[in-house]
C-alpha cells in the first residue's frame, strides 16, 4: 500500500495544494495532527483534509485548543493569539470534525501519533533520549509522528538499547527498519531552516520511507496573514523556515 503521510499544516492552504498537486497516486493519506493554528486557511486546510479519500487524520495540539481539548494558557502568548482568532473563523462542522479525532492510533500495522507515542498531544521527540524512552511506548514494527515540524528518523537495531537518528533531507528514501520512529516534516511551518512544504511517501509493501521538499508561494501565504493580523513572527516564521 502506498501512502501519503502530511503533518502539521497548520492553516497553509498553499502549502497542502502544492503537497497534494506534487504526490502521486496513493491509497491512503494519513495526517499526523496540526491541521490548524498558526496559518491563515483554517477552514480550507479541515475541509481538503477531509475529502481525501481513504484519509486517517490525527488531532494535534492546536487542534484540541480551538475546540476546548487542549488548555490555550499552555501556548505562548501569540500562540493563543492565533488559536482564538482560529476559533473564531472555524465554522461549527470544522469544528467538531477536529473534536472527532484521536490522537493517537494503529493503522495497517503502524503506530501514528502526533506528539509521541508515550504522550501523544504534547511531548516532541527532539533527540535520541526523547525517541529512547519512547520505543517502549508502542507494539508495531514503526511509529509515525508529527509535532516537532523536524523531518527525522530515529532507528534502534534489535536488541540494542541506543538509538540512532539521522535528518532526512530532500529525496532521500529509507528502508524502515524495526523498530522506527519517523517524522515526515511539517507541511505549513518547517522548522529546519527550510521554507518548503516537507511530506513523505510511505510503501508498506516494500518498507519504504521517500522524502521530498516542494516550493509553493510563501509570500502569498504571508500576505493573507496579515490581512487577517496575525502575529508578524508567525509571518516571519514561514520564510525563514524557522
Ligand atoms: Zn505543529
């Protein structure tokens, strides 16, 4: 099975359509969470996300806040600022489609979590100890997760307690191995100092993870951020890839 694996889009309509336009052919679009906040499109991104055919769609932690899941005191100030502005454009349906999803489950044999498999709303696997404590925390031979916007796979051989984990850049493929912890990026807001849209192709047949990095118009993006006035760091954030 082939599939198409997006995560943390975050409210950028031009950078899903340009993942969506790049991929190929897929029979399934898993979403690991994040579908808003921080971004102007709220509603268009939740109703893309939801028409895809065959889609398995997690709830991240911007998602739970503008539905009344997730405590807005625990984001910084222009954070909130964002998530109360999503609230107030997101229309009812959008709404509680998000209140709907998990945010954690298993698919097809993978384990798919937004933040982590341990605590799957909130904790970042951002180094090798975070991805460590981790491996206990699911059965299945891989487990895919979002949240930290990083594209990164994290590997810890059988029988060895140590992890091992390498950045994936543009283009580059993996054979998963057991046990895995991979991230395919973030769709919306990258944060490893590249603006493009990050997505992964993953082929459960063949074990095979592909990365890829597509270009799309930040600064129209930019411009719809601040017609509704959102916060300037959050429009700064986009170009810089960081
Ligand atoms: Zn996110």
């Amino acid at each position: 099975m082939k599939v198409l694996v997006i995560s943390d889009i975050h409210a950028n309509l031009s950078a899903l359509n340009a993942v969506l336009d790049h991929a190929p052919a897929v029979d399934a679009v898993w979403c690991l969470g994040d579908i808003v906040g921080y971004g102007p499109d709220p509603n268009e991104c939740v109703e893309t996300i939801r028409e895809l055919p065959n889609l398995v769609s997690l709830r991240g932690n911007h998602d739970g806040a503008v539905c009344g899941l997730v405590e807005k005191s625990k984001f910084n100030y222009s954070a909130q600022e964002v998530l109360l502005w999503t609230e107030d454009q997101l229309k009812p349906n959008n709404r509680s489609y998000l209140a709907s999803l998990p945010a954690k489950t298993t698919e097809s044999g993978v384990t798919l979590a937004h933040g982590s498999p341990r605590r799957p709303v909130w904790e970042y696997i951002m180094d090798s100890h975070a991805a460590e404590v981790n491996f206990t925390h699911f059965e299945t031979d891989y487990c895919l997760v979002g949240h930290s916007h990083f594209p990164v796979l994290y590997l810890q051989r059988e029988g060895k307690k140590q992890v091992e984990a390498s950045y994936l850049g543009p283009n580059e493929k993996r054979n998963l191995l057991r046990k895995t912890i991979v991230n395919p990026g973030s769709v919306g807001q990258p944060r490893d100092h590249d603006h493009r849209a990050a997505y992964a192709l993953l082929d459960t047949d063949e074990n095979l993870w592909s990365q890829y990095r597509i270009s799309y118009d930040v600064h129209a993006v930019q411009q719809r951020m601040r017609d509704a006035g959102l916060p300037e760091n959050y429009i700064q954030r986009i170009e810089s890839g960081w």
